[in-house]
DNA sequence: GTGTGACTCAGAGTCCGTA
DNA sequence: ATACGGACTCTGAGTCACA
C-alpha cells in the first residue's frame, strides 16, 4: 500500500468531483497551489492534521483521502 | 476536529482493547514506547505514512485510527 | 507501565520562478 | 490551470535518560 499515492488519486478524483481547482483549494486550505499539486502526484507525505485540512477544503471527509480504492500500489 | 487526539484516542482504545501495553507494541511495530506514548496523548502529528505503519504494526486498518467518534476535540 | 524534555536529522511546507 | 526545481524555515521521525 502505497499511501503517498492512495491520498493522491483519491484527492485529484474528489477534487475534480467538486469543481475545484487546485489553486482555489489550496486558498481554501491556507496552503499553496504548488503543495496540492505535489500531494496529488504522490510526491508528498502529509501529516493527519494536513489531510483534515484539505479535506474540510472542499467539503468531504478526511476518512475519504485515506479509504483503500483497489488499485494496491 | 483535533486529528492528533482523536488519532491517540483511537489507537489507545484499539490498543486497550486488545490487551497489549504500549512496550509490548512498540516492540511489534519496532518502534520506542515512548513514540506509541507521544501518539496516544496526541502530542504527536504523524504522517500518513506513519499511520500506515503504526496500524499495521497493530493489525487494524489505518481508517480505523481516522475514524471520528463523536468527541470533536 | 506511561509520560516528558531534549536531542539529531530528514522531510513537511513555503516562496521564487518557470514551463 | 498544473507541475517542476532550488533554496529556505520549521516541524515530524525516532531516540535516550529520566521522572
């Protein structure tokens, strides 16, 4: 289980489901644009408290950014 | 929501529940137990990646130590 | 059997620019 | 609107001695 990618995919899905860009989350989140794109390519390893605030950015659960989605890698 | 508390209460009570004492985890998880100690007292804001490796250390899914569970601190 | 403070070092997260 | 890179600061990872 590859968490790094796993938040990843599962944020750049929920994210687009919402309509948001990245530059508007990471507003929303008080991070940068720059931060968001790299948790999207898995290139970051976020702390719990990160996760919840990137969540709450666009109105979904935080459980949502870590629930195992198949893809195993 | 605070992550780090809720993050420590699940694992403390997930730990509780089955019988095990912080050391006898830390040894499990190959950790100190003065880090399990710094997780459950929410002192600690570990990375997804850690949550990963604490839960399975501890043979629960790391959704479980995300899960809200109506404290709300 | 558990919590705290101090520690080193790697990485979280920033800002700049750029493509 | 997104991704990449360097240089930067601050905090998390993981430990030890001790309360």
């Amino acid at each position: 289980m590859n968490m790094r990618k796993l938040v990843g995919r599962n944020f750049a899905r929920l994210r687009k489901e919402s309509g948001l860009s990245q530059e508007q989350v990471a507003e929303r989140a008080d991070l940068t644009q720059q931060y968001i794109s790299g948790i999207e390519t898995g290139k970051r390893n976020p702390t719990i408290e990160t996760l919840y605030a990137i969540a709450k950015a666009f109105g979904v659960s935080h459980v949502e950014l870590v629930l195992p989605d198949g893809h195993d890698d």
